[in-house]
C-alpha cells in the first residue's frame, strides 16, 4: 500500500509541479456516475466511434483514394486482368493480400453499424425517459447533429471501395442531388466534377469520411461529453435519488473500470465479428461500371429508410413553366429525412412550451407516465419502421414469396394507418401501466397464494412491495392540465384569449389529460395501516380483503 | 446493474415474495439502499472472485498469443495459393484479437463488480444558473464594453463593418466554382447518333439482327465508346448515358413505339439508365416485355413505348431508333430525341 503511495507521489509532484491539477483531478475521481444498463447505449456508441478511429487508421495505410484506371494483379484470381479504380484494386488488395487486412476492414464496417445502431437507442432511452428536458436540451441537439453526421459519415465510407454495389448507391444519390430545383444539376457537377461518375468524386469523399466529418463528430463529442459532467448524469428515481443530488460510483476506480472494461468488451465483440462474420465482400460486387446492376442490393441499414422512401413515394413529377420538378427523390431524399430529424430536435422544445414545465430535472420520467410522449415516440419508430421496411421490399417479396407491388402499396397505406394505430395502443398501456402501479402502491403484489375464506370465500393474498420499490413508484409528479382562463371575466365581459394560447391549453390537456392519479398521502396511509394491521405474519393467513379494487378516480 | 442483492439468509423457508417487508432495513439511514455481496462477507468467495479475474486476464494474453500465431502461420498474398489461407487468417486473427479484448474488459468488469467498493456515493446538484446578481453584472458589463466601443453610437463604423464582415462570406463561395464545369448541355447529349453501330455490351463486337432471339435481351453500347479517353473517367461518363438494351419480340406484339417504325424487324432499342435516379435497368420479364430496375422496382412496358407501369419512375425510357446499315449491322437510325436518365430541373417537358 505504501509502496503504492511512494510510487503515486513522484508522478503526482511532477505533474502537479508543472499543471496545478491536483484539485481538478481530485475532483473529477470523484465524481460520481449512475449507474443502469440503459446508461451504457451511449457509451457502446461513444466506443465503437473510437474502434472506427483506430481501424479506419489502420485501413487509411492502405487504401488509395483514386478513380485512375488500373489493372489488377493481385492474388484473387476472378478478377485478375481486369480493368478497375485504383480505389477498389486497394481495398481488394488490403483485403486479401495485406494481413489483418480483411479483419480490420470488417471490424470497421461493423463498427459503424453497430455506431449508428447505438446512437439511435441511445436516442430513444434519451427520448423515452424525458432526459431531452432542461437543461438538457442543447445536448439533444448536439444528438441530432451527431446522429446526422454518423449517417453522412457511413455512407461516405462504405461509397469508398468505388465496387458496383457502392457506385450504384453514390448513382441513386446523384440521381437525388439532380432533382433539387434550380441549383440541382449544379450541385450534382460540382460534386463530382462534372458528369458522374467523372474522376475526382472518390478522393474528394475520401477527405470527407476521413477528417472533415469525424473531425466535426469529434468535436461535437467533446461538447456532448463536456455538458454531460456539467450537468451531471440523469438517474432513475430510487430511495435517497432526488432532483438535487446523484447517488452511483465514483469515476476513479469503480467507474473507470466498469467502463474502460466495457471498451475492450464492445471492441471484443466487433472483433469477434470482423473474424467471423463476413460484411461487403466488395471482391464478389466487382469494380463499378455505371451500366451494370445487380438485383436484391442493399444499403447500410441506416440508409434503408431513404431507400424505402424512393421506392414507395408516388411517381410525381411536374413541369413548371418549362422546368422539371421531380418530386419522388427530392422527397425521399430529401425532404422527409429533413422533416423527420427537424422534428426529432424540436420536440424538447414543443414539449416544453405544450407542458409549460420550464423547471430543471434531473431524475428521468418511466415511460408510462408520459403516455402521450412515450405514444409519439412510438408513433415516430413506426414511420420509421415502414420506411425501412420499405426498403427491403424486393427481399420480403422473394422471402415471403409475395409480390413486391402489393408489399409497396401496403406500405403506402400502412405508413398513415400504423403510426396512428400504435399512438393509441402505446397510450392505452402506458395508462394500463400506471393503473397497475397504482394498484401496487395500495394493495401491493399479487402473490399467487390463493386462500379460502372460513365462510368459503376465496382470496389472493397480496404482499407489500419493498421500500425501494415504493420509492420508485411514488417518485413522479402528476401534473395536473392546464385549463383555459373562464370565458367572462368578473365584470362578465368576454375575455379575450390569443389563438396560440387556445392552442396551448388543448394540447396541454390532450398531453395530460388522461394520466391515473397517483395514490394520495391519505390513501397510502389507510392502505398502509391496513397493511400493518395484518402484520407481516397475517399476510400468510389473511388476505388483503378488497383484492382488485378499482382504482379511485383521479382527485 | 446493481439490483439489492438479497442480504436476507436462507434462514427462512418463507418464499421470497413473502418475505418482502425483511427487505425493509436494507435502507440504509441515509436513504440509500444497502448493497451487499458475498464476496465481501465471505473471504473464501473474495479469492475465488481474485482467481476468476486474474483467469480472465490470462485468457486475455491467450488471446494476443492466438492473434500473433495467426499473423504468421497464415501468409497471404501471391506467395500463396489457397484461398483458405485468408478465411484462417481472418478468424485468427479476428478470435484472437476478441479473445485478448474481451476478456480484457470482462476481467476489469468481474473485478470492479466483484471486489472493488460497493457503497454507491451521493454528490449534490448545484444550481446550474449563476445567481441573479452576477447575471446583471455579466448583462451590464458587456452593454457598457459594447457602448465603450461606440459601436452603436457611431453608425459609420457600423455601417462599414457590417457589410465587409458580410462579403467575407464571398470567397469561400467563389472558390468552389472550380469543382466542376457548367452544366450546359452535357446531360442531353449521348453518343448515339445516325449510323453509329450497336455493340454488344458482353462481348463487344458488333451486332445483327439475328444475334438477337425473339424474346431476348442484350445489354448494348455504342461502337464509338471505345474511342473516348478513359482519362478523367470520360469514358465512364459517356457509358452512363449511352448505356443501351436490345429486346426483341414480334413485331405484332408492339403495342406503341415513341416514333413511327423505330423497331427494326420487331428490335427494339432502349436506354437502360432508369428515368428515377439513375440506376441501370436489368430485370426483363420476356413473356410480359416489362423491364423492371432493381434498385427501387419502376417497371416500364417495352412493348408499349417503354410507359412506366410501376413504382417511383414517371418517364418512359427514351428510345433509340433502329436500323442496319449496308453490312447488315443494327446502327442507330439517330440519336436520342430527349435526355436519358434521371430528371433535373432544366430538362423541361413532362
């Protein structure tokens, strides 16, 4: 132990000599990190962005980002002889002459999807517990900048290699860039310096993918990260967690060994799968040659949905005063995409000027509370869902031997009914769910010891839930919906309302309206005496005597 | 992660549903729940946990010792020929760095969860916000620096330096100009004209009108590609747009064509660069003659001047007139009569 102490102390004299740091870093040690499984979503994300910085290093030593024709002689042998980029004879080449070439190229592929993966549950936990709200709501933007730049960033990498499955994609993004009106065509031969595919488009993506957007997603990161121990971690509500403290383990050692552990476990995994799970065998697509095709391709999955887009939007196109304005790409590609992440960022705020809630918090909401939240975040998974089913169209119709004409127009219609369909049922159990809560609180669980009365009366014994538990239960508010100031005022003029305010009350109502009320301190009392008065023995032979009572309404 | 772990011993037979209210004094005093593990109340299971980590880390350096064997035992490149050298090496190489990095992290994780301390911390909030005083004194300085300025009282500066600060925004602008050239019209041009031959896009030799079976399709370019440069990808660009399919059916099967005996003996030629966005077309369903694309399923019907009977697509593929010249091979009668491939915005027409 000392010999550990003497050994700390040189190196803390020296650094600290030099820096000052020893009350920075005797504060940070100590800093204090929650801990739940959720937690961890953004930090596999956080870790595979660094696995892809240290893989896509690797292959940067390698790969050669030019469109200049060449002929390949390396060791696979079908495409020996044949004409191709440079780019793709390099990622051939790394793949199957250079060792470890092949690994890291799938490690990083993996990398990636597992990244954006990541990122969106990360999204939905942020999303579904309401830890987007003050004074978080700057780290959800930086969220959404993130989640953007991620799948700008993997469509940039895989578009690489220049094989046929990838200049296929880099032709429909083109074909996208082209429907922009007035500037599109402009836009597209800048791009790629003239007509596509042209010469130049491969080394200039290849900056991209390699330093403007990681360097971008770094800093954005370092933000992220920065505000995160600003303001402290979100907790799940539990005995002793209050809005005013955070309760888990300190960073120094606990925290660090669970999480830099979790590192080299996240990267175990994607290694395990670069070794033994192929992912674009680009050698088998061949190089690209923009008259050739094959059928049943696939993107990424993060850009499925845009596919899905493209193949169910209606085939509108207009001519304006000479002009063509073709509306399935520009739609597809790029105005849904921008409605739908436009929104995703909006909504901490809508939901705060709906809500009224300008306070802070810090202990995140279950799901159920927020019904309505919890229904539209639902509703948007759905929309989401259908685009990406969509995308894969032609692979169920062969899966399921259906025709992929009546799939597309299924997905049609589906993508109005479904989201709306799963809003409501998504409510109804979050309101289920409360019911049940409260439940819980007054009567306790349901034991599945059935008794039988002396006057022959059957009833399921009911034990109390623990003190955590009722903590947990008890921990949210139920905020009550506003209500519309009365339509005289006293001297019995009509008062006059702004339409937005109108707007307000409705939503706030329609957001709060239905919520069970949570049991009062008098309920809970009676409940608990009744409890009591059973005693802990006396729950083994008499039962709770109103088993199922239906819950009071709200008061 | 750390859910109580029961601290009540089997000294009860109750079942564990039952026992719920014992679980009452795992609150600590201070609010929190007592968390408590057997390793820290029975020595003989702290060493075991020892043993397991210090285990996991040995399999770790297995692991490394697996990867170094697989870097070596497995060249790759000319040297050898067989193939499943690269599948060995890759899950050598790919197992044995999984191996080294998971147990690493798991052997971290085992210990921090097993023997590191378990007594969760409280650290308080502060309020985020600066009191109200220190606001007003950040507000007031920063007006009177703004005001010491004289940025707002003299309007000349402002005047000047808005709009220098503005046209600095010009030359980041101006410099992309050079990515590329003007449009013109490049988009509409192909390298089909009267007279050029059809070559098959597989062998590329010329064709005849017997090369190609009633209900066959042929993939086609033009017999000038091969005389464009393939510097700076022109020859690549030029096979986007001239990309060709030959289909051939009875004439009587033709339902319309876009002109008037643009067939050649029941041989139809059609640009194969999709009107959607781009892709090339490749599905052709010869007993119904439509073409599908296979990247988002637009289907055009080649017997009747290409229409779009399917999906995102709205314009017919255009169609090149067909005819032979004096040596019996199919050529071009002209060019196309509008612009392939996808739409942009100076295409003009519906």
């Amino acid at each position: 132990m000392s010999g550990l102490a003497n050994g700390v102390e040189g190196a803390v004299t020296y650094v600290d000599d030099r820096t000052g740091v020893t009350k920075v870093v005797k504060k940070g040690m100590s800093k204090v990190f929650p801990d739940h499984w959720s937690f961890m979503l953004g930090e596999i994300a956080l870790y595979s962005f660094i696995i892809l910085l240290l893989s896509g290093t690797f292959l940067s030593l390698f790969f050669k980002p030019s469109q200049v024709e060449v002929i390949y002689n390396g060791s696979y042998v079908p495409l020996q002889g044949i004409s191709m980029s440079e780019a793709y004879a390099s990622t051939v080449r790394l793949s199957w002459d250079i060792r470890g070439g092949l690994v890291m190229r799938q490690i990083h592929h993996w990398a990636a999807l597992i990244f954006v993966a990541a990122i969106a549950v990360h999204m939905m936990r942020i999303f579904f517990t309401g830890a987007f709200r003050k004074p978080r709501e700057l780290n959800w933007l930086i969220g959404v900048g993130l989640l953007t730049l991620a799948l700008l960033e993997g469509f940039a990498g895989y578009s690489l290699p220049d094989d046929l499955l990838s200049g296929t994609g880099l032709r429909i993004a083109e074909g996208v860039l082209l429907s922009i009106p007035v500037v599109g065509t402009y836009l597209s031969f800048f791009a790629f310096g003239g007509e596509f595919p042209g010469a130049d488009f491969i080394s200039r993506l290849y900056i991209v993918h390699v330093l403007l957007v990681p360097g971008i997603i770094l800093a954005l990161i370092t933000v992220h990260l920065m505000l995160l121990v600003l303001q402290k971690h979100t907790q799940w509500p539990g005995p002793g967690r209050t809005e005013s403290n955070v309760v888990g383990y300190p960073l120094y050692p606990v925290y660090t060994a669970k999480a830099g552990g979790f590192f080299f476990v996240v990267f175990g995994v994607t290694a395990l799968m670069g070794g033994f799970v192929q992912i674009n065998p680009i050698w088998l697509y061949g190089p690209y040659i923009p008259s050739q095709i094959t059928a049943g391709a696939q993107p990424d999955w993060y850009i499925g949905f845009l596919e899905g887009g493209l193949r169910m939007f209606p085939n509108w196109e207009f001519s304006l005063w000479g002009y063509t304005l073709t509306l399935n790409p520009l739609m597809a590609g790029l105005i849904i995409p921008g409605v739908m992440f436009t929104a995703l960022g909006l909504y901490p705020f809508l939901e705060a000027w709906v809500t009224g809630d300008r306070r802070e918090h810090h202990l995140l909401d279950r799901p159920r509370n927020h019904p309505v939240r919890t229904g539209l975040g639902v509703m948007g998974a759905t929309f989401y869902a259908i685009l990406l089913v969509g995308g894969g169209n032609d692979l169920i119709a062969v899966a399921f031997g259906l025709s992929v004409q009546s799939i597309t127009w299924a997905l049609r219609i589906l993508i109005f009914v479904l989201p709306v369909l799963t809003f409501i049922v998504t409510k109804r159990i979050c309101l289920g769910l409360q019911r049940r809560d409260r439940d819980l609180l007054l009567h306790g669980r349901e034991t599945g010891v059935v008794q039988r009365l002396p006057n022959g009366e059957y009833l399921e014994v009911h034990a109390p839930i623990s003190a955590e538990e009722r903590a947990a239960l008890l921990a949210h508010e139920v905020q009550r919906p506003a209500e519309l100031p009365p339509a005289y005022d006293e001297t019995g003029i009509p008062r006059r309302t702004r339409r937005l305010d109108r707007v307000r009350v409705r939503l706030n109502r329609w957001y709060f309206g239905d919520l069970v009320a949570k049991p009062s301190p008098a309920e809970l009392e009676a409940a608990q005496a009744h409890a009591v008065g059973h005693g802990p023995e006396a729950t083994r032979t008499t039962p709770e005597l109103e088993p199922g009572r239906a819950p009071s309404s709200p008061e | 992660m750390n859910p109580p772990s029961s601290s009540a011993p089997a000294e009860t037979s109750r079942p564990e549903h039952l026992a719920s209210l014992a679980s009452e004094p795992e609150i600590h005093p201070s609010g929190l729940p007592v968390h408590r593990r057997l390793t820290d109340l029975d020595p003989v299971a702290a060493r075991r946990a020892e043993r397991q980590v210090a285990a996991l880390f040995a399999l770790s350096a297995l692991g490394t010792v697996i990867f170094l064997v697989g870097y070596v035992a497995f060249p790759l490149g000319q040297g050898t020929k067989d193939p499943a050298s690269l599948v060995w090496s890759n899950r050598l190489l790919g197992g044995g760095l999984a191996l080294s990095l998971f147990c690493l992290g798991a052997g971290a994780i085992h210990w921090a969860r097993k023997l590191m301390p378990v007594e969760e911390l409280v650290e308080e909030r502060h309020p985020l916000h600066s009191s109200a005083a220190q606001r007003a004194g950040l507000v007031e300085q920063l007006a009177a620096s703004g005001e010491s300025t004289g940025f707002t009282r003299r309007k000349l500066i402002k005047r000047a330096l808005l709009p220098a600060a503005g046209l600095l925004a010009l030359p980041p602008l101006v410099l992309l100009r050079d990515l590329g050239p003007l449009p013109g019209r490049v988009l509409r041009e192909t390298l089909w004209a009267a007279g050029v031959r059809v070559h098959s896009d597989v062998t590329n030799q010329p064709l005849r009108p017997e090369d190609i079976p009633i209900g066959g399709m042929v993939p086609a370019i033009p017999a000038n590609l091969k005389d464009v440069p393939t510097e700076n990808g022109a020859q690549l660009n030029a096979r986007a747009k001239a990309a060709l399919l030959l289909v051939r059916m009875e004439p009587r099967q033709i339902v319309s064509q876009q002109g008037a005996q643009w067939d050649y003996q029941g041989i139809l030629a059609f640009s194969k660069i999709c009107t959607h966005v781009g892709c090339p077309l490749g599905l052709y369903e010869q007993q119904t003659h439509k073409m599908m694309c296979p990247c988002h399923q637009s289907t055009f019907n080649l017997a009747d001047s290409a229409k779009v009977v399917f999906g995102p697509a709205k314009r017919h593929l255009p169609q090149l007139p067909l005819t032979v010249d004096a040596e019996g091979y199919l050529v071009a009668a002209a060019g196309f009569a509008e612009p392939v491939g996808p739409s942009f915005w100076e295409r003009g027409g519906a």
